[in-house]
C-alpha cells in the first residue's frame, strides 16, 4: 500500500467519522472533555498529515501540471485545478479549526490574551469548518480516483492531438493517385512513339522497294 492510498484510508476511516463525532458532541452540548479533545486530536493530526504528505504532493502535482513538456490537455484540471481547490477547502478548514482550537483551551484562563480577536459564539464557524473539512476530504477521493487512472485519459488526448497530422496522412493517396495517373500516361505516349518508328520503318522499305524497281 503507497502513501496515497494510506493517507485516504485513514481520512475515510478515520478523519471524517472523529469530525462527525465532534460535530455530534458540540450538537449535544458536551462540550468539555469530549468535543474540545475531538477537535484538538483532529486538528493536531491534520497538520501533521499536511505538513509531511500534502505538501510535496501539491507541489510535484503544479509541476507536473506546468511543466511544458507536458503535452496532454487534461493536466490542468487533473494536476492544477483540483488540487488547488482541494488545498483552499482544506486549507480553509484547517485554519479555522486551529482557532477554534486554541479559542476553547485558552477560555476562562489567563491565557486568552493570546487570542486578541475571540467569538462568543462558535456554532457557525464551526459548522463551517466542519463543511469545509468534508468538502476537501471529498476532493481528494475525487483526485485519488482521477490520478489513479491516468492511461486512459492520457490515451485520449493522445488521440485527439494526432487527429491532425492522421488527417494530413490520408491526403496522400490523393497525390499517390495523381502520380499513378501521370504514370499511366506515359505508356501512352510509349505507344504514340512505336508508332511513329513504324511508320518510319515502313515508309523506309517502300523507298528501298522503289529504288530497286528504277533500273
């Protein structure tokens, strides 16, 4: 199993059922230990993913989408656009629960200052993160799945990009045509010319006949 499918697994199996599990535990008002400890341990998990997977592949994923050798017209959408827009959900998510986070540990304690800005009510920016985290958690299944079969789309475009010259190629039996018809002619012209000798020939041996008959 490569890392690719590892890290889906364990969003599926994990990431989205504990963010559903928090979500339930902030609509049933436990709030303290549950929901705060579901939410850190997501949080926390979730950077450390980014940080070690995400990154270098979103990196080698532009690339490959920019780079000019690269000839086939899907890797834009394939390797660029998709994962830009999983990154911003994701990224967005990710954020937003970072404050979150850190707005209920440091509630009712002198560590509050360090949050200059603090909400008082955190239902919506929470449903929000929590829709935004299961947004990008589908975007990248989308992506896995998209990545994974690559030859066919790859193939397609292949095909669409040498329809051109396959159709320059079938111009040719035209000219190959042209050069079969001038070639025919030219028997013709073979035939024309045995003709003249032997009209020359014959007109020879009459003036051979009429020369022997003078004496």
């Amino acid at each position: 199993m490569d890392n690719s499918t590892a890290t889906l697994l364990f969003y599926l199996v994990v990431m989205a059922p504990s963010i559903l599990l928090g979500f339930y535990f902030a609509r049933t008002k436990r709030f303290r230990p549950y929901h705060r400890g579901i939410m850190t341990a997501v949080t926390v998990l979730n950077w450390v993913l980014i940080l070690i997977i995400m990154v270098g592949s979103y990196s080698g994923s532009i690339a490959y989408a920019t780079d000019p050798t690269t000839t086939y017209t899907s890797a834009s959408l394939r390797y660029g656009i998709l994962p830009t827009l999983h990154l911003i959900t994701g990224g967005i998510a990710q954020l937003l629960a970072t404050y979150l986070v850190l707005l209920m540990w440091t509630e009712d304690l002198k560590l509050e200052r360090l949050l200059p800005f603090r909400i008082k009510n955190i239902k919506t920016p929470m449903r929000l993160t929590m829709g935004l985290w299961l947004t990008a958690i589908l975007l990248g299944v989308a992506i896995y799945a998209i990545w994974r079969a690559p030859a066919t789309v790859e193939a397609q475009d292949t095909a669409i990009s040498t329809e051109q010259p396959a159709g320059d190629a079938t111009q040719d039996p035209l000219s190959t045509e042209e050069a079969t018809g001038d070639a025919t002619e030219e028997p013709v012209a073979t035939e024309e010319a045995l003709g003249d000798s032997t009209e020359e020939a014959v007109s020879t041996e009459e003036a051979e006949a009429s020369s022997t008959e003078s004496p």
